[in-house]
C-alpha cells in the first residue's frame, strides 16, 4: 500500500511505523483466525465460587485492612458517544414526518431501537434538559406531531448547534435521575469509590480520556466536587491520561481504500478498552 509523504509524517506522529499500519490494513481486509479454545471456564475450572460466609470474611478483611492500603480506582473513559447514537443518526438520515408518522416508520423499517427510544423517551435522564433545548429555538412544540417531535428531539440531541452529546464521552452525558437532579456517569464514579475505593476518607481516582474532552471533565469536576466532599466526608484525587495514539487503527472504506478525513488525513480509530493496558506500565 502506497502512502504519501503526509500520511507518513501522520503514521509516524502517531508513533507507529508504517508496517504496523500495512499489518492493521491486512488484518481489516483478511480478518483474523479464531483461538482455539480447549473448554469453558466455569466453576471449579478457573472460576471460584465462595459461600456467604467467606465473601462475609473477604468484606471484613478487606474493611480491616484498607486504610493501610494507598487505593486508586481507575476508569477508562476516553470512549465517545458516537457509536451508541449510531441508529439516531440512521433516523435523522431516514425519517421523514411529512411522509409518514412514526409509527409507520416503525413498523415499515422494523426499527426495534426506535421503537426502544420513542415508547421510553421520557424515561431518559436528558429528556427534560433536551425538551428545554427544543422549546429554546422553537415555538409552539406542543403543535408537534409525535413523529416532528422525535425528530426534533434527536436533532437537539445530536446536531452541533443543539447539544451535540455525540461529541462528549458517555461518561459527561446526563446518566442518572435523583430527586435532587440528573447526575452523570462521571460523577456517579466518583461517589462510588466512596463504598469500596477509599481510604482515610480519601478516593483517588484515575480516568483515561480523550485529550479533546479533557477539559470538559475538569470542568465538571470543578463543578461537582466540593458539594460531593461535603456529602460524603471523602477528599477525592482525580488524574487523567490520555489513552496513547500509537493503539489507534486506520480506518478503510467498504471497497478497502484508506478512509480519509476531509483535510485528507488518514482517519485514525481509537482502541478499545484494551488499549489502555499500557496505561499501567
């Protein structure tokens, strides 16, 4: 595979070698062989199980000894939202209300995820903060037709000039619903470090991020913090890194041609999950 002089200096910004790039190329194209597996985990063959009695006594040993221990609870978060509104974006490409309600969309489609999201959209932590959005730049919303409304719904959702959640990382979206208010997912790990990731009423806490959303964690924790010390007697630690460049795949086109961005770099994935072990080195 031919690359040009400036997806070289990008190959190798990356901090990869244009090898490395051939060989992602043909594990894409080629795929890769299955492992052959010898048998099942279950238990008693690499699975423990443990009566009420022993948990009962791993909890308290654990209890007993934490404040000798210097815990940190890490969390990989550099995942954005883009892949979990995949089927929004298929709506907003698809759908249009002029032509059919909803629910014919639905049913003409068999669009199971739809069906999901339009009979449980008032059941989301972001409904309130969303409808708020739509009533902000347009009048009369309860003229709206069920379809019109999803529509416009999903556009405040997901559009730049609306709240654009498919930029944040899930771990920045509106997650859970309390009398008190909407928390996010960030937040929530905050405070559960509180049960069982603390020591001498301090939680440290490390995240991987995006380097583009970096900033936006810190403003929510600047945001959250000192009422969550207060709350729960505990002074948190937070860091951040950056999951490394060099984990991340190009990406190919369905006719297997390098997949470009508009400036005509090469489109760079990040890894899953398991791309942060080197975090730990």
């Amino acid at each position: 595979m031919m690359f040009s002089e400036q997806d070289i200096i990008q190959i190798k910004n990356k901090g990869i070698t244009e090898k490395q790039v051939e060989g992602q190329v043909s594990r894409i194209k080629n795929g890769m062989s299955y492992s052959n597996l010898i048998a099942a985990a279950n238990i008693g063959s690499g699975i423990e199980s443990y009566t009420d009695e022993e948990t009962r006594d791993f909890i308290a040993s654990f209890e007993a000894k934490k404040n000798d221990l210097n815990i940190v609870k890490f969390v990989p978060a550099s995942g954005a939202a883009t892949r979990m509104f995949k089927f929004l974006f298929q709506f907003l490409k698809k759908y249009d209300p002029n032509r059919e309600s909803i629910e014919a969309y639905i049913e003409n489609t068999n669009d199971t995820l739809i069906h999901t999201f339009v009979t449980g959209i008032r059941q989301f932590p972001f409904y309130n903060q969303v409808l708020a959005k739509i009533k902000s730049v347009k009048a009369n919303v309860e003229s709206l037709t069920t379809g019109e409304l999803c529509l416009e719904f999903v556009k405040a959702m997901l559009d730049e000039s609306g709240l654009n959640y498919s930029f944040f990382p899930k771990g920045l979206l509106p997650f859970h619903t309390y009398e008190t208010g909407v928390v996010t997912a960030f937040e929530e790990h905050l405070l559960e470090s509180t049960l069982y990731a603390s020591s001498n009423n301090k939680a440290n806490l490390h995240f991987t991020v995006s380097e583009k959303h970096h900033k936006y964690f810190n403003t929510e924790l600047d945001k959250i913090k000192s009422a969550l010390e207060e709350k729960t007697s505990t002074s948190f630690n937070v860091s951040f890194s950056y999951q490394k460049e060099e984990t991340e795949t190009l990406a190919l086109t369905t006719t297997n041609e390098i997949y470009r961005n508009d400036d005509g770099s090469i489109l760079f994935r990040p890894a899953g999950h398991g791309g942060i072990v080197r975090e730990f080195e």
